[in-house]
C-alpha cells in the first residue's frame, strides 16, 4: 500500500532526469559513435546513471549495479510504473517531509515505495547526489532545485519511456563482474565506474563497497576477458595515473566533460577523461 501524506503539501509533481545523470550524459556526444551499430546487447556493468543506454534505446541490454536501492527501483519501474508514480505522487513535500522521507528504511518498504522514495530524494535533495554513510543510509541533505529549474516537476512521460526501456532489460544487482558473466561474443559492454583515484577524492556514486583503486586490477582482467571472447567494450575513466595504466593498451583518447556535481556553480569546472575500446572505431574531433 502507498503511503498517505505525512504532511500538508501541495500535489507538485516531483522529478525531472536525475542529477545523479548529469556528468555522463555531458559526455555523450564523444560515446555515442561507438555503439551506433550493436548487434548483441548492450551491457553496462555500472549502470549509476544508464543515460547511454536511455539514449541509444537497444533492443536487448543488461544493466547492473552495486546499488541495491538503484536497481530496485528500475525493477518496480519495469514491472509496474504506474503504481511508482501513484506512490510518488503521495509524497509530501518540504524540508521537514524530505527528513522524515530519508529517514525510512528501504527495508521495511514494498519495491514501489523504495523506487517513489529513491526518486523523491534524488529530485530533491542536495544539488542531485547520492551518498551514504558507512552502514548505507543515504544522508545527503535537502536540497530543492530552483523554481527556475528547466525541470521543475516530474515528467511522467519520461517515466512511463523508461519502464519500456528497461522491460528489454535483464536486471542484475551486484559487482561489475557477476553482471559481466552475462556477456557473450558481439555484444557492446559500456563501462563507467566510479572513479577511485590515489591523488584525489573524484565524487561519483558512494555505497558500502563500493568500487576503489583496489578493484582496478579486476577491472582490467575484465577487460582483457571481454576482447579475448569477441565482445567490444567502451570504458570512460577520470584522467589519472590509475586510467593512464588501465586503459594503456587500449589507446585511450582524452575527452572533455563538465563536472556538474559540485556543491556550487562557480565551483563547476571543465575536466577531461580518458575513453577507450577495443574496437577499431575512433573518436571523432575529440580534443
């Protein structure tokens, strides 16, 4: 059953593509070359954002993620999206509301309410991120976007498009490898992890366990899996030392992206990341 309103609130509807989406769709222009001709599936083994994939549309994909809380709402989206909107539509708003509605526990939550309640804080809370402390409760404060926003109210249509997307999906949570196991000769593999580096604290997606400078060694084993069984992969990465060594043999290429996570405008900066694959494709007027 969907909740009842904690609070007097108005009916505004809530979300518009998540924040958390912003960084890679920046970047798009410089993927998209590479998987304009797929012909198995799509697979993304870190699927934080899964904007190339909502942007490319395939016909079969596999999606996975570390996130439990993630992945649980693209399955109630899948299966029901009506009903998640129904739950989201419930949801009062306001700082004291968004407290109360971060301090639920998932747990004791059915799929829909899990997937209305991780949409609701993602619209608003702080500048769109998601983190959590170390028992994996997710604490990023309020944060509302402007009442300038180009998206100030939830696009349900946006919604409803991506359930049909993702019912072409298979829906795996857990680590880059289990997801991988799933691959088979001719399809694509996007890979964009979160970038663990040693010289610098680069935000990206923060869960307990979640993926560090110590799993870059798995990471390049996949890699190295994926070209020997025929499949092709594209793999972006922060511009670092520990990209640099992954990506070597792989002839990376540098690309620049904008990092809109930031905790003010002034703050956002150009940045540059390295790409790389093992197709013979190139990037074109990459800079």
């Amino acid at each position: 059953m969907c909740w009842q309103p904690m609070a007097a609130g108005d009916s505004h509807r809530v979300l518009h593509r998540p924040a958390l989406f912003s960084v890679i769709c920046l970047s798009l222009p410089f993927l998209k070359p590479f998987c304009e001709q797929i012909t198995g599936n799509y697979v993304e083994p870190f699927a934080g954002s899964a904007c190339l994939f909502f942007d490319m549309e395939p016909e079969g994909a596999i999606l996975g993620d570390l996130n439990r809380e993630l992945m649980c709402a693209m399955r109630a989206i899948r299966r029901d999206v009506y009903r998640v909107l129904e739950c989201l539509r419930r949801l009062p708003r306001g700082k004291a509301a968004y407290y109360r509605i971060r301090a639920m526990k998932p747990d004791e939550l059915s799929e829909p309410e899990i997937a209305a309640r991780f949409l609701y804080l993602n619209r608003y809370c702080f500048n769109g991120l998601y983190r959590t402390n170390l028992a994996g409760g997710f604490n990023v404060p309020y944060g509302p976007p402007k009442k300038s926003s180009p998206h100030p109210e939830v696009d349900e249509d946006l919604i409803v498009s991506a359930s049909r997307l993702l019912r072409r999906a298979l829906l795996v949570n857990g680590d880059f490898e289990e997801t991988l196991r799933h691959v088979e000769p001719g399809d694509f593999v996007y890979l964009d992890p979160p970038y663990a580096t040693d010289e610098a604290r680069v935000f990206r997606e923060y869960v307990p366990g979640s993926f560090s400078t110590h799993d870059l060694a798995r990471l390049s084993d996949a890699l190295s899996r994926l070209d020997q069984i025929g499949a092709e992969f594209l793999i972006s990465y922060c511009d670092s030392a520990e990209a640099e060594a992954l990506l070597r043999k792989w002839n990376p290429v540098r690309i620049p992206t904008r990092r809109n996570i930031a905790g003010f405008v002034g703050h956002r900066r150009i940045a540059h990341e390295l790409i790389a694959t093992n197709s013979r494709k190139v990037v074109a007027n990459a800079k």
